[in-house]
C-alpha cells in the first residue's frame, strides 16, 4: 500500500507542478486568470469499517481551480485596447459560430470593420438601428465600426431633434433706434450681427449673415443675408421685448428662414445644389430652454451660435467611455454613437471550461450566461486603451513551486524507504 500512497502523492505534485508552470508560463498573457490544484485525501473504505481503522491511501488531485481575481491595468494608448474593471467577461463569436467569453481585450478590426480578437472571434455588442439613434439593448451581434464609407450630410433644419438655427445673444438696450432696414443694410445697420455656416442638401457651407436692427424703442428686426454671386437679403421676422428686457413675442413663432430663400448657384457655382431651404428653418431666438435673445443695458454680445447641418465627413476617431459606449467622430466635427460593448456575467466562474486561446465557455455547471451592460448593476467599467494583465503573482509561483517540489521528493522518498524495508525482509535467512 506504501508504494500507491506515495506513487499518489507523486501524480499529485507532478500535476500540482504542471499547473504552477502553466501559471508561470502565462504571466505575460493578457487577461489570462492564475490557476491551483486543490487536494483531497483518499481512504481504504472497508465494509464495515468504522472509527479510525480506515487507512489513508493517499492524495488525488479534486479540482484545479481558476481564481478570478482582477489583474493590474496597464495603459497601451492603443485605442481598440478594452480592459474590464470589475466584474464582466467579453462575449465574443468564435469563427464556428459557437460563443464564448474572454478577459483579454487585445482587439482589432478586420476589412469589414468588425471588431476582433486576435483568433478572429467577434466581439459582441449593441447596436443603434440607424447612424446616430439611440442604442437599444436586446440581443447582443456583431461590433461593426463605420470605417467603410464617409458619413453623409445632413442640410440645416432636417434634424428630427431640436432642428434648425439657435442663437443666445444680448442687444443693448442703450443702441439707438435705427428705423426701418435699408436694402441693402446700411453700415450702422450692420452694426449688431453674427454669422452662422448653414448646409444645403449635398453639404455645401453657405455663409449666413444675421443682423439685428433696431426699428422702435424694445423692437427689433432680424435681417438675414447672404453675400455671393447673387446676393440675398430678407427679413426673418421682428422681435420685441418687455421692460425687463426678455423677448415678450416674435413675429412670427418662431422667426423662419423662409423656404426656397436662395436660389440654385445663388452663392456660388453648385452652391446651394438646389433651391434652399426646401421648407422654412426655425430660428430659435427665446423660444426653447437655455437659447435666449436679451436686452439689457450691456454691450451686444452672442455668448451662442449653432445649428443642426453639417457637411460629409470621413471617421477620425473612435472614442470608447466607461460604459462601453462607442462612438465615432468624424472629420467635420460630428460624433455618432456606432454600438455598446456588451459584457456577461455567470453565478459560478468556476464553472466555465477553459479553452486555448485565453476563452472561456458556458457548462451545466457555470449557469446560463446573464448579459449587460457595463456599469449596470454588478458589471465593472469599460477601460479604453488599456489591458488588464494576467493576474499572476511570480513571486508566489515560485515559491509555491519549490514547495511543490519538495512535496515531490518526500513523496519519493517514501517510495524509497518502502523499497528498502521489502528488500530488508527479502534479505531475512
């Protein structure tokens, strides 16, 4: 019996040496999480047995555990770099089809843009149903970045939110009346205005001059104009104010550019593509929320200017934030979110089958899969340009494995002294 109790506790340490050099081995990998064998005697069990009279007959090796601590967050600067604070596993698609889950974050982008690992497996996310809307969390799909084609441009006052031209401003209350607005303005009716670049249908940037004349004591006339190869000039409508100096009405509500205002190449050759606007754009003076026009006994001033066009852009950047949010920026300074990395949670980690490449997959044992998103709930964060290291203690493996080693040669040495004491009886005359 001597000689399986300590062949037993031979396998035991070989196998527990075997894990502390894959742990050892894996220090450096990304995402990789350190592993242990965990021991269970094992007894003679005789019918009938009770008490101690049980013999041990050695070691077998129960279980090897992986712990799920989290590792050291090492920043790269490599934008597609995603490291998970906290608790979560990627979900990715592996090139069969099957799922899996992972902690290394080394992703990169294949020619269809698609999000990948380095074994070609997809990450898996949220995506909007259309460019810019907002991201709905269902079932999770493929990660597609919109690396292959300009985004396109969008003409002014065709926004479905908040569309059309806002401005915040103060006009003196002091400025003299000016009478009705010349054509065109004179150079004192020029005195108080704002340009703003305006977007036609194919994304052209047409100038837009907007001046502020002051008809009557708390009236004002809104002037718009265009200087190009057929300048333009209309009213855009009257704004008169209270004794406190707020906007007590407009005519009309709001003030509008009216449509069809610029002829086709009335700015220049090709500009505006067609006759612009094709219907009125509102312009936002004291109707809605913070885009307030005032006159106060202070200089004339526009504290804000913006409006909902823009010209084609090409992607410049991707910016991915904590809640796995990603969103690409373009050229002409619009950003669009474009998907939400997903993550997964199991109610038993140690359950999950490891599998090469740094995967996990789901068993019987691990649960179902619960999916997320991160910062929601239990989930951690999403860490962009950073990687979370194996979470691999060096200085404990080794130790562990001269005590591993030390476990081998006892357990030989047992081997040994049993040898000798049947030779010694073998040698009995």
């Amino acid at each position: 019996m001597s000689f399986g109790t300590g062949l037993s506790g031979l396998n035991a340490a070989s196998k527990n040496l075997d894990v502390i050099g894959h742990n050892i081995a894996n220090a450096n990998t990304t995402g990789f999480k350190n592993q242990r064998a965990e021991f269970a005697e094992m007894y003679a069990m005789a019918l009938g047995a009770a008490g101690g009279s049980n013999g041990g007959i050695g070691v077998s090796v129960a279980n090897v555990a992986q712990l799920f601590t989290q590792g050291n967050i090492k920043i790269t600067g490599n934008n597609l770099d995603l490291a998970i604070n906290g608790e979560g596993l990627f979900k990715v698609r592996m090139t069969d089809g099957s799922v899996a889950y992972t902690r290394n974050g080394e992703f990169k982008l294949d020619k269809e843009g698609r999000i990948i690992t380095n074994n070609g497996a997809r990450l898996q996310g949220y995506l909007p149903p259309a460019p810019g809307a907002p991201i709905p969390v269902g079932a999770t799909t493929d990660l597609v970045l919109p690396t292959g084609a300009a985004i396109a441009p969008r003409a002014t006052g065709s926004s479905t939110v908040n569309p059309g031209i806002f401005i915040t401003a103060n006009l003196p209350a002091t400025a003299a009346v000016q009478g009705s607005p010349a054509s065109p303005l004179t150079a004192d009716q020029k005195k108080y205005g704002t340009v703003v670049n305006i977007y036609d249908q194919q994304g052209n940037a047409i100038p837009l001059q907007i001046y502020f004349v002051k008809t009557a004591p708390n009236q004002w006339s809104v002037i718009g104009r265009v200087d190009g190869a057929t300048p333009w000039q209309d009213s855009l409508g009257t704004v008169n104010f209270d004794a406190a100096g707020e906007v007590s009405n407009t005519t009309p509500a709001p003030l509008q550019l009216p449509a069809n205002a610029l002829a086709a190449d009335s700015y220049s050759a090709g500009v505006p593509s067609a006759n612009f606007p094709p219907n009125p754009i509102n312009i936002n003076i004291g109707q809605t929320g913070a885009w307030t026009l005032t006159q106060y006994g202070s200089p004339f001033a526009v504290y804000d200017l913006k409006q909902d066009g823009y010209a084609p852009g090409e992607l410049s950047s991707i910016v991915i934030s904590e809640q796995g949010i990603i969103t690409a920026r373009y050229s002409n300074g619009v950003s669009q979110d474009a998907g939400q990395v997903a993550l997964v949670r199991f109610r038993n980690l140690q359950g999950l089958e490891p599998v090469n490449g740094g995967y996990w997959r789901e068993t019987f044992t691990s649960g179902q899969p619960i999916e997320g998103q991160p910062l929601t709930g239990r989930f951690g964060s999403i860490r962009q340009n950073a990687l979370e290291e194996s979470n691999v203690d060096l200085t404990q493996e080794l130790v562990n494995m001269i005590v591993a080693q030390r476990h081998y040669q006892a357990n030989a040495q047992t081997i040994k002294t049993q040898d000798q004491v049947q030779q010694t009886l073998v040698n009995l005359r």
